[in-house]
C-alpha cells in the first residue's frame, strides 16, 4: 500500500496538468473555430474585401455572424473577463482594465481593444488591424492547421485558423475565474492563450531598450507629417535627431530593430526637409518630408 501512495503521489499531479492541458486547448480551439467561422462567413459575403477603421467598427459586423451575450468598449474592457488582474507571459501582474489598445496587447496597431463575452461564457479581448489585409470573397479560403498540446507530450492537429482571420489577434481565458490566470507565449500549459501573437503588455509592442525606452517600428513608409501622426496616434512620439541616431546605436545588441533603409526624426533640416538617419551605415542626412521613409516611435 506504501508503495502505491508513493507512486500515485508521483503520477496523480502529472495525470492532472494532462487532462487539464487537454481540455484547455480543446477549449481554445473552441473559441477559435467560432470566431474563425463567423469571419469565413463574412468573407463570403464579401464583408472582408474592404477594411473597417475601428475595432468597433469591424465588431458591428462581426456579431451578426458571431453569438454574442456582452460586449465591451476599450474603457470598460474589464468588465468582458473573469478577473481584474492576470499574469503575463513574464510573470508579472497586469490589470485588464489597462488592456485599451493593441499596445497593451503586444501589438503594433493604434486600435482600441473590444471585449466580448461569447454566448457559450467565453471572454475575448480583440483587436482589428486595418492594415491587416483585404480578403475578397472569391478568394480561396485556405485552412490553417496547427497542432496543439494535449498533455503527456503528446498534441493534436486541430483546423486552427482560416486566412480570413489575418486581420485580427485576440486573447482568450479558456477556463473563466477558474486558477492560474496567467499566459505563456506557446500557449501551453496555462489558461489565457491568444489567436496568433497577442498577449497582455504594459505597453510596449516593440522593442524596450535601457535609457531610451520603448521603440517601435511601425514597418510603414511615410512622409514626415504622416510619421509624426503615426507616433502621436500610438500615444508616442517621432524620435529627434539624437535619440535617432542612439535607436541606431542600438541595433548591433537588438536585432528586432531596423538594420537598414532611411527613416525619420522629428527635427527639422529645412522648411521642406527633416534630419534622418540611414540603418545600413549610421550616416546622418537631411531628407525630403515628401519623400517616404521608415517610421520608428518612442515612448
């Protein structure tokens, strides 16, 4: 008998995390079918073909196809999830009513954030992306398979996604109030999992560098005006000259940040021209606000 308690000691708790982990992904896969099917849906009725300039916007579409029992605007996004606070990815406590934009979700959009409570009890944080892409309705729908855990190492292939869903990333908790709360980055093992990459942020989407702070690249070309709105649009400004050519200073020890082509600062060479810095050689250049160029943000 000694013995057996010591080996149901040893294998109970394991058994336990793999029927949990089993369920949970069944759940998210759950989650993620429905969405995935709501949006195909639009896709065929050529709802996709065109772009929404809000997350609200594209949600007013999106729940004449999806069963929906509450929605929540960015600032009462909390009270569309279970709990006040999770725990994110690197174990750190994040207040959900701080999840407003797709900053706060790891994300490089200046969109709100909308949360919904789906008719099965399911709560999402989403965000569209109009940049995202078009998708017509006679473009093919192309399934996306992805294989998730179902404990004891082993996974199942589940029809994850569709290309319809390319416009928007979300996070889910699987299991409600329900413990741990918190989110990992390969969605395995704890109960707040995303779409494609969202997951809970502070704030910075891109790359947080010691003595400059948070930077990020917006990966668009643009002329100077548009750059300077881009980055107040994000809540963050066009770096000037200086932190510019710092960011540049950087890119050998981050290699998330540009390592070539031109981009921007906010300070001005001439009534038409603004200083910029080239990422391949570090060269300080004064160029065209006309012209269009990289667009990197600070905050």
């Amino acid at each position: 008998m000694g013995i057996i308690g010591v080996v149901a000691a040893i294998t109970l708790p394991a058994l336990i995390e793999n029927v949990t982990e089993r369920k949970n992904s069944e759940r998210h896969a759950n989650i993620v079918y429905k969405v995935t099917q709501a949006m195909d849906i639009m896709k065929a009725h050529g709802e996709l073909s065109g772009t929404y300039p809000s997350t609200e916007a594209f949600v007013d579409e999106l729940q004449k196809y999806l069963k929906i029992s509450k929605r929540c605007d960015s600032s009462h996004i909390a009270d569309c999830w279970p709990t006040e606070k999770v725990i994110d990815g690197d174990g750190n406590e994040f207040e959900v009513s701080n999840a407003k934009k797709g900053k706060n979700l790891s994300l490089n959009t200046d969109t709100n954030n909308v949360g919904l409570i789906l008719a099965d009890g399911a709560s999402i944080i989403l965000n569209y992306n109009p940049e995202g892409g078009k998708i017509d309705d006679t473009d093919p729908l192309v399934a996306v398979k992805k294989s998730l855990p179902v404990g004891g190492g082993r996974s199942k292939e589940f029809v994850y996604t569709s290309n319809s869903t390319a416009s928007i990333d979300f996070v889910t908790d699987v299991n409600g109030s329900a413990h741990p709360n918190k989110e990992t980055s390969d969605n395995k093992y704890n109960d707040i999992r995303n779409l494609f990459a969202a997951k809970f942020s502070s704030g910075c989407a891109g790359e947080d560098i010691s003595g400059l702070g948070c930077v990020v690249n917006t990966g668009q070309s643009l002329k100077w005006q548009a750059a300077k709105d881009k980055c107040e649009s994000l809540g963050m400004t066009l770096p000037d000259r200086g932190t510019l050519k710092n960011i540049y200073n950087q890119k050998a020890s981050n290699p998330n940040l540009p390592q070539s082509g031109y981009f921007f600062s906010s300070s001005e060479h001439s009534t038409t021209g603004a200083w910029g810095v080239n990422f391949s050689n570090g060269f300080e250049l004064g160029i065209g606000k006309n012209s269009l160029n990289g667009v990197l943000c600070v905050e």
